[in-house]
C-alpha cells in the first residue's frame, strides 16, 4: 500500500469542497496516515465543517478529494461529539442488520445496506492517540460506511435490483454532471 507520511503537497482546507460521484479520487484506496500534525488537523477541521454544513454524520477525506485513511463523524448530530479516526480499522464485527443509507459523494441515493450491529474499532483521534472504541448501532453504520470510503467502496456497490431501479436516474444524472464538469 502507498505510504502518504504527507503527500508532496497537502491541499489548502479552505479550498476543499465535497466531491461527487464518479470522481476517481472516490475509488481510490487510501494511503496510510504516518503521523497526525498541523496538515492532519487541518484537514479534520475542515471536515467537519464541510459535514456540518451538508448537515451529514460522517465524511470520509477521499470525499474531499484526498486520499488518505482518515474520516470525521458525529453520529448523534450533537454539539461536541465530534470525533476524528485517523487510520481506522475494524476489529471486531457481530450481529446484521439492513437499513437504508445515503451518502454526501452521491446526492439522491439510497441504497439498502447490510451492515454489523456492534463492532469494534481502533485508530488514532484528532491527537494522534491510539483509540479502541465499541460502537453499535448508528455509530457502527457510520463507521463501517467511512470506511468503504477508505478502501475505495461505495454504497452502489451493493445495490439490489430494486435499488438500482430506484436510483438509476440520480446516478445518471450525477454522471452527466461529473461529464460536463470534467469536459469527458
């Protein structure tokens, strides 16, 4: 896997927008973290902010163009449980459920997702501190969701039939806008 101690240059945090559906950077698996520092944090800060703003629970940084294995969340929507995962891994996963979920890389869709009822995670926070943490429920959705994001998977990869009916228009017309944004 490709190392990104920093890539050769970190992007600007104010110039960082949420980037849609098909962009490539959203296929990418990301490149390892080597130490959280003045880019890193940056970087998560702006995050936040542009996942407040979307008013989402989580974004993943190839969601903002960069491709590196960190994400930011808030699960309960609450003020002051923000929390930032920089090379996050699952550890252990148990329990299924279904339920439906959308994404901010693909405005419109909505796809039914199968995913662990509890899991376990571990990474490194905002500090650069090793965490384990036990989420279930919302929070566990949220961090499996992220990340896919992070080995270069999206919820379309796992549409039914039906979803693929259901949601064949939004994604055709995100295509078509990527095609005239990109002149391709």
């Amino acid at each position: 896997m490709q190392r990104a101690e920093h890539p050769v240059r970190w992007p600007d945090p104010a110039t960082l927008k949420i980037v849609l559906y098909p962009d490539p950077v959203l296929r990418q698996p990301c490149a390892p973290i080597e130490r959280v520092d003045a880019p890193v944090t940056a970087l998560a800060a702006r995050m936040l902010e542009l996942m407040h703003e979307a008013e989402g629970i989580g974004l993943a940084a190839p969601q903002v163009g960069v491709p590196v294995r960190l994400f930011v969340c808030n699960p309960t929507g609450k003020e002051g449980e923000d929390a930032v995962y920089v090379n996050p891994h699952l550890v252990e996963a148990h329990g299924a459920d279904e339920k439906e979920e959308g994404c901010l890389s693909l405005p419109g869709v909505h796809v039914v997702m199968r995913r662990a009822t509890r899991v376990v995670l571990e990474a490194l926070d905002e500090k650069g501190s090793a965490v384990r943490k036990e989420g279930t429920e919302l929070e566990a959705r949220v961090w499996q969701h992220e990340i896919d994001h992070l080995d270069g998977r999206l919820i379309i990869d796992a549409m039914s039939p039906s979803d693929e009916i259901a949601n064949r228009r939004a994604l055709r017309q995100l295509e078509e806008r990527y095609a005239r944004a990109t002149g391709s």
